[in-house]
C-alpha cells in the first residue's frame, strides 16, 4: 500500500511512534501507511478507494470529482446503546450516557483489536483541529484500517504536517484508534476514556462512529 512517494514520512515524536508500534503489535496490519495531507496522497488513495470498491465514481460530466460511498446495511447511522465514557468514577460519565470501568473495557476491546487488522492497512493520519499556531487548537492522531476514514478526515480537519508541526515533542495529543473488524453490530463498541485523552472505535466503518476527531 506505501509507495516511495507515499505512507512512509515518519514524525520525530517518539511518543508518537512508540504508541503506533504498540497498536502495530496489537493489530497485526499488513502495511503501515503514514499520512501526509498532501494533495497528491489524497489522488493515490482516492484511486486506491476506487480499485477496492469502497469509492464508486459518480458520473464526470454531471459530478466531476465526486464518488459514492455506502456503509454496511447494519451500520448507518450512530450508535448510542453501544457508546460509553469510561471513567474511574460513573457519576464522571454523566446521568445520560453508558458507562464502564476503564479497565474492564480496555481488556474487551484489546481482545477485539487482537490481529484486527491482519491483510489490511493500518493507517497514521495526524490532524489539527482549530488554527495552526493557535493556543486553543489540539492536535489528534488516527489509527484506522479505513480507506474511507482516511479521506473523511482530510475534510474534517486540517491534516499531515501542520498537525505534526502544531505537535512538536509533545505527548499531549488525542489518541484515535479505529477498525471496522466485521461491521458484527455485536461486536461494535465506541468507547471514550476522558481521563486519559483517548478514543477507541471497533465496529464500525459508519462515519458517525469512526472519524474520532
């Protein structure tokens, strides 16, 4: 899935790496993809997209630029019954939303991630959200096996270099990490640990529940 032109610009925080290696472990990809931002990475994985049938070009005349995509019937729309906040404390989660002892949901979804991503890519995708340069803005980085996540999230926020410029040595940064597994509604869970600035996905391919920006 890398090329010599793509996927393979790797930052110099070692926070940052020493988490992806971990996941790497964890999941078991085939490739590792590095994301850029760059215009010409989002032409090679859109015409990527396009060979895999995740992306179906609309028609050029009518729609220039633009494809269709579709999630798995099962999964089109958010999921609140299988979203929790896992926090050392339940009152922290709020008296509306699902919760679940850190722990205990740390060791379900590793067994979920468990050679997930075995075959496919894992992909780094950093991103900012906010201006660059500005105090308020906040730095996120993606793990996915998702094509469809990738290309999202350029849409969705300022993505490649600027958010690793924006980082710097920092380890204050969100951690992302998301796969589709089977689309198996039972074994879909998207779960936020506050506590810790982290947010794991499984699941679920559906937007809603997979650009954990």
């Amino acid at each position: 899935m890398p090329t010599d032109r793509f996927g393979r610009t790797l930052p110099k925080n070692q926070w940052v790496k020493e988490w992806v290696e971990e996941t790497v472990k964890l999941t078991e990809p085939e490739h590792v993809f590095w994301c850029d931002g760059s215009e010409g990475e989002k032409d090679y994985l859109t015409e990527q997209a396009v060979k895999q049938g995740v992306l179906i070009p609309l028609d050029a005349k009518q729609w220039p630029c633009c494809h269709y995509h579709h999630s798995n019937p099962n999964d089109v729309a958010r999921v609140e019954q299988c979203t929790y906040i896992c926090t050392r404390r339940q009152k922290e989660a709020g008296p509306t939303n699902n919760w679940m002892e850190p722990k205990l949901m740390r060791q379900r979804l590793r067994g979920l991630l468990k050679g997930a991503m075995k075959g496919r890519t894992l992909f780094v995708i950093p991103y900012l959200m906010g201006p660059p340069g500005s105090p308020l803005s906040k730095v996120g980085i993606e793990l996915t096996d998702s094509i469809y996540v990738v290309l999202n999230m350029r849409i969705m926020a300022r993505m490649g270099k600027v958010a690793w410029d924006h980082l710097g040595d920092s380890e204050e940064f969100n951690r992302g990490t998301h796969s589709v597994l089977d689309c198996d509604p039972e074994r879909r869970y998207i779960c936020h640990f506050p506590e810790v600035n982290e947010i794991i996905s499984v699941g679920s391919g559906y937007g809603g529940n997979a650009l954990l920006g």
